[in-house]
C-alpha cells in the first residue's frame, strides 16, 4: 500500500517507518523535523491545508494513499501545558482524520494511549487484567484528547460506512536500549504500578500497526498493544496482590503475564509480540528474541 505515517521521526514511529517498508509497503514519512531524504517531508499537522495537500500528492514522490498510520503528537502528560497538549493533539488529529476523508482514504490507523485505560492507577481499575470493555477512565488532558480522539473515531466511521479507523492503544514505548533500566524496577513495586508494569518494545509496537493495516475492517475498534510479559521479575499475581488486593483478578495469570490484555489485538488483528526484555542481553550487539 501507499502508506504516510505522521510522526515518522519519533520514538515509535522511526521503526514503524521501517518495519512497513520491509513489508513492502511505499511509505511518506511526515513530520515536522527531520532530514531531507527520499521519503520524508516536512509537514505541520496543525496546518489542515497543509496536511490534506500532502494526502493529495506530493510532486514525484506519490500521488495518493492508501491508508495513514497517525503516530504524532506531544506523546505524554506534563511535557507541555496542558492547554498546549489539547491544542497540538486534538488539532492535529482531526486535521488527520478529515484530510484523509476529504482525500477519499479509507484506512486509518492511529495511536491511542493506554492512559485512557486510568492510569496512573490512583483509582484502582476494575479489574485486572484490564481490557478494552470498561468505558474510559481519562486522568490527565493528554488522556482526555485520547478519549475524545476515539469517540470522534466512532462518529467519523458512523458518517461513513466504508471508512476503516483502528485505535492502538500502546504502551510505553521501549527501544532495546531502554532494557538495561528494567532490573532496577524490581526494588519498589509500587514504582511501575502506574501503568500496571506493562511496557511495549517498539519492534511489536509496529507488528501492530502492520497487523491493523492487514485486518482493519469498515467501522472503528480499540485494541490495547503491550507485550506479553511485564516490565518484573516478579510474578504478575504477586504484584496484582500487594499493590491491588481489592481489585478482583479475572484469569489465573501466567507467571509473567501481562496485566494490560492483549486477549483481543491477538483475536481480531493477529497480534503476536515477538520482543522481551527478559531476553536483552547487553553485552550482546542485538537482543535475542523470544
């Protein structure tokens, strides 16, 4: 497919450039900085001229999409005011959705946030593990645009049968390199609780979106995306017991077991993580995997 990933520079979006042209795919980068290389263009998503004429052509390079993956943003509560926050996200994914529309594309796949899901966690979750079925709990205004960016995903595919919006609710994104920092969460439980010790490395961060490009059907589905094991050494039960024990568990939990259910981007999108930490071994050049 003639594919544009927005934010195609960042932390996720770098290997999520990569992974789809190893898949085959023709890929525009967007975003607001980088370096001048085919493939990428600079863009500013808070502009809509700008954005829905990038989606209509850009000189020799295309003449059309496919599908857009939207990965920019201010991507976390407390690096901007939060008025900065909502003014930058909101806009820019809207900008996003309605030139993809306008441009007649009909497959549009975006990160939305596990925030949305309650962290941090002050008020305890209804369950655990946690899963796509309980409305949204946003605690921040990052989260807020997240939860509102989903119920503007629903009435944009109600308008428009045909349209395809899938919402990937990641993690926190971790690089190969960030795994040196993880035995040191072993020491205090209550420091990763934030968001159910769940992490997402960046490599299964993008089977996912490649995955949603395949299976996205007409209509719009939420999919929590994390791997399949936590960021501990300890047992999930153990850290589900001390930290939540009023919070009822609803499975008998793997040893490690993620507590952000992946249950359903498995069902519905064949999602497989492939990546743990728990195989990183920094002496070595490259991790192993799983």
């Amino acid at each position: 497919m003639r594919v544009a990933v927005t934010g195609g520079n960042g932390k996720l979006g770098r290997t999520v450039v990569r992974r789809l042209r190893q898949d085959g795919h023709e890929v525009t980068s967007l975003d607001r900085t980088g370096t001048r290389e085919p493939g990428f263009a600079e863009v500013d998503l808070r502009n809509y001229g700008q954005v829905v004429d990038v989606f209509l052509g850009l000189e020799d390079r295309h003449s059309g999409l496919d599908a857009v993956v939207h990965l920019a943003a201010i991507p976390a509560p407390g690096l901007a005011p939060d008025a900065a926050t909502f003014e930058n996200n909101m806009q820019a994914t809207y900008n996003v959705f309605q030139a993809a529309r306008r441009a007649g594309i009909k497959k549009i796949v975006y990160a939305s946030s596990e925030t949305v899901l309650g962290l941090p966690f002050d008020v305890d979750p209804p369950y655990i593990p946690v899963d796509e079925e309980y409305p949204a709990r946003p605690e921040s205004t990052y989260s807020l645009v997240k939860h509102l960016e989903e119920q503007m995903a629903v009435q944009l595919t109600r308008w428009d049968p045909e349209l395809s919006i899938t919402g990937l609710r990641f993690s926190n994104v971790m690089d190969p390199e960030d795994y040196e920092e993880f035995p040191g969460f072993d020491a205090d439980a209550r420091l990763r609780k934030w968001n159910l010790w769940g992490y997402i490395d960046g490599r299964d961060g993008a089977q996912a979106v490649a995955r949603a490009l395949e299976h996205g059907t007409p209509g719009f589905e939420a999919f929590i995306i994390a791997n399949a094991d936590t960021v501990m050494s300890r047992s999930s039960a153990s850290l589900a017991a001390e930290v939540f024990p009023g919070v009822p568990v609803t499975k008998e939990l793997g040893e490690h077991e993620t507590l952000l259910s992946i249950d359903k981007a498995k069902r519905l999108l064949g999602y497989a993580p492939e990546h743990s930490w728990r195989n990183y071994h920094p002496l070595r050049t490259t991790p192993t995997e799983d």
